[in-house]
C-alpha cells in the first residue's frame, strides 16, 4: 500500500540512529571516563559484580541476536549461515568463557550501565541479525569477492590481537592481586590497549565482510566507545608509570 512504512525504512532509520549514538558517545566518552575497571568511582547508583554485569548485559547478543536471526527468511541459507556463525563465535566466547577470566578484584559494574549496554546490544543484535537473514541479499557467490575474503581476515586478525592482548592482561595478576603492571610483548610493543585495537578491527572486518550500513554502523559505534577509552586508558599509564614506554601510542600502531 502506497505510503506504508518498510521494515527495511525502519531499519535504515534505525541504523541512523545508532551513527546518531556513537557521535554522541564519542563526546560523551571524551569527557567522561565511564566508570569501571580503572576508572570504577563511586556514584553512579547501584552497582553489580563485573562478572555477572558482562554475562547479564552481553546475553542478548547472544540470545536476541540468535531470536532475530532464525525469525529471517534466509536464516538456514549458506552466507546467512556462516556470518551467524563469526557473530555468535564471538559473542559466545564474550559472554560465556570472557567474564571467568576476568580475575576479581571487587569492583563493581554500575546498574546504569549494565542497562544502557544491554539497550544497545539489543538494537545491534536486531539490526546485525536482521539484515544478514532477512533484508539483506547474501548468495552463496558472496564468499568469493573482495569483500568477504578482505573483511573476513581482517575481523581474524583483529580476534586473535584481542585475545592475546586481554590474555597477557589477565595474567599481569595472580589470584588475590589488585594492582596494575605495565603490560609487554606482543601489540602491546607498539600500543597501551591492543585488545580495543583489535576489536576495533574485528568489527570493522565484519562490516567489510556483510558490506552492510548495518555492520558499518557497529563498527563506528565501536570506534566511538573505545578510541575514548584508549585515550584515557593511555593517559593514565604515563601518568601512573614513570617510566612508561615513551615510544607507545594509545591504541592505532604509529597513529594515535
Ligand atoms: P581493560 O583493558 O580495561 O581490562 C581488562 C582486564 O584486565 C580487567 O580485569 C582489568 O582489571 C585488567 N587489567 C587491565 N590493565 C591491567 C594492568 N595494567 N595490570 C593488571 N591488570 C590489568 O578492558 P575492558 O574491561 O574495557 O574490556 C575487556 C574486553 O572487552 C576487551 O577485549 C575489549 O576489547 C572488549 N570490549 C568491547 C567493547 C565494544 O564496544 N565492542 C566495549 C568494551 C570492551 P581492572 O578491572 O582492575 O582494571
């Protein structure tokens, strides 16, 4: 009928949105550290133990991603069906395997924030799952072009830098300790945060990969949230570690 709204306007408008956030968090992260991990400060309200507020607020890229998904058209064709499998390789090991590795300290995730992480993890899964199993178009000769090949290598190369960095992070403290170390080797040669560099990678390969303003909006967004972050984080060290790595950038190798 003429004048109905699509699905596919709403997704688009949805999709403005999200750029419309991370141009917000973006400023908002530059003038406000958010408060956990290093940051973590007191009043911000009630608040929950880090383990339990990342596999409560990263579930739903998880499960409502998985919902969306398999309610797509396309859900049981070949492309679909692997760009499910790199999302929910990820975000299985994030929301499952990643919070027991986190060693406890005592800090505290504020509820607020849990709130609005979940809030956003549902608004990507629905625009991410949706259009790779519904309102996007993936033949099997997806797989084969530039794209897929360049963006799919780049999303693994970024996975494999997140995990050595957050590996050598985890094992910077034995059970009981509290205290930060300047961390070494690998990435961390050339940058303060190596693991927000490779996530940073991993979704922008994942935007290359689906080519998709869907993906492209995930990756900004993901920029807008950690390059902030790297840049405090980075701060930070040089002003705690005197003898902090003069030559270390904040986040990208030789750039920033
Ligand atoms: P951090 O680097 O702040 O911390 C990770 C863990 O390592 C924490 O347990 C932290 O302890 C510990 N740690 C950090 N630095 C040191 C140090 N110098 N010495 C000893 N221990 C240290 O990472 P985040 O918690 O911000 O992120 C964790 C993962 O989640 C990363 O892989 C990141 O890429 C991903 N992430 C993804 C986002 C996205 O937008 N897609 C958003 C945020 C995170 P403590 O808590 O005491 O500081």
């Amino acid at each position: 009928m003429q004048g109905e709204v699509t699905e596919l306007q709403v997704h688009f408008w949805l999709v403005l949105v999200m750029f419309a956030l991370a141009a917000q968090a973006f400023i908002l992260l530059l003038l406000v550290n958010a408060p956990y991990g290093r940051f973590t400060r007191a009043g911000w309200g009630p608040t929950l133990s880090t383990r339990s507020a990342w596999i409560i607020f990263e579930s739903p890229a998880v499960v409502v991603f998985a919902a969306i998904y398999f309610s797509g058209d396309y859900a049981w064709e070949r492309v679909p069906l692997i760009l499910f499998g790199i999302w929910q390789f990820h975000y299985i090991l994030r929301t499952i395997i990643f919070p027991f590795r986190i060693r406890e300290t005592g800090k505290r995730i504020p509820m607020v924030m849990v709130v609005v992480a979940i809030l956003f993890n549902v608004l990507n899964a629905y625009l991410n799952a949706r259009w790779i199993s519904h309102l996007g178009d993936y033949p099997d000769t997806w797989l084969m072009p530039a794209p897929f090949i360049a963006g799919a290598s780049i999303s693994v190369v970024g996975w494999l830098i997140n995990q050595h960095a957050d590996r050598v992070l985890f094992n910077l403290r034995k059970p009981g300790e509290t205290h930060y170390v300047i961390p070494q080797g690998g990435m961390y040669r050339q940058v303060s945060c190596p693991n927000y560099f490779g996530e940073i990678l991993e979704w922008t390969g994942w935007a290359i990969m689906t080519w998709s303003l869907a993906g492209l909006a995930f990756a900004v967004l993901t920029l807008a949230n950690l390059l902030p972050r790297a840049l405090a984080t980075h701060k930070w060290y040089r002003a705690k570690f005197p003898d902090y790595p003069e030559s270390r950038r904040a986040v990208i190798p030789y750039v920033v």
